[in-house]
C-alpha cells in the first residue's frame, strides 16, 4: 500500500515546529536545507542554534512510498564548547546496542 505522505508535507512539518521554537526565542538559527530525488525520496538536513549556543545537527534520507522509512538518519547534539552531549544514527559501522530483558542487566 502507498504512502500518502510527500517529503514537501514532511519539510513543511519540520519547519513548522522549528518556526514555533524560533517565535519562542529557544532556537535562535535554523539552516535547513533539502534534497529531493523525487516526491517521495530525498535528504533533509538542519543545523538548529538554541538560546544556549548549543547546536544539533540533523540529517535525513527518507523514502516515503509506502511508509515514513528513514533509510539513513543522524541527530547530533553539541554544547556550545563542542562538547557531544548526544548522538543517534543508523550508521552500520557502528556496534550494535545490547539488548537488556527484564531487570537482568
């Protein structure tokens, strides 16, 4: 079954919840950027600047055909002295995540 979900719709999303923290003043910058392969294919992008001069940096490569499918994805999130405060990808060069059941970890 197809998605009825366009990358346009999906930017668009993006941005409206970005322009809802700049109104706020807790984002101060937004540098997104787009790359559609096609309607539903394509790369998006951003380098968010908070009040704090922290930054994440966030990058996307969907496929929406048939579901919202991130084929590749980063979220990177800095202090403002380039300190890692968090990172989450799907990159296959890193080691797999163990996995806990229960309480036995």
């Amino acid at each position: 079954m197809k998605s009825n979900i366009f990358l346009k719709d999906y930017l668009s999303d993006i941005i409206n919840v970005v322009n809802e923290y700049f109104q706020t003043g807790f984002i101060v910058l937004s540098e997104i950027t787009s790359d559609f392969r096609t309607e539903k294919i394509g790369f998006i992008k951003d380098k968010i600047t908070f009040i704090d001069e922290s930054i994440l940096f966030f990058r996307e490569y969907l496929d929406l055909r048939y579901s919202i499918d991130k084929k590749s994805y980063s979220f990177h999130y800095q202090d403002v002295n380039t300190n890692l405060l968090f990172r989450y990808d799907n990159a296959l060069h890193k080691p797999a995540l163990l996995e806990f059941v229960g309480r036995g970890w």
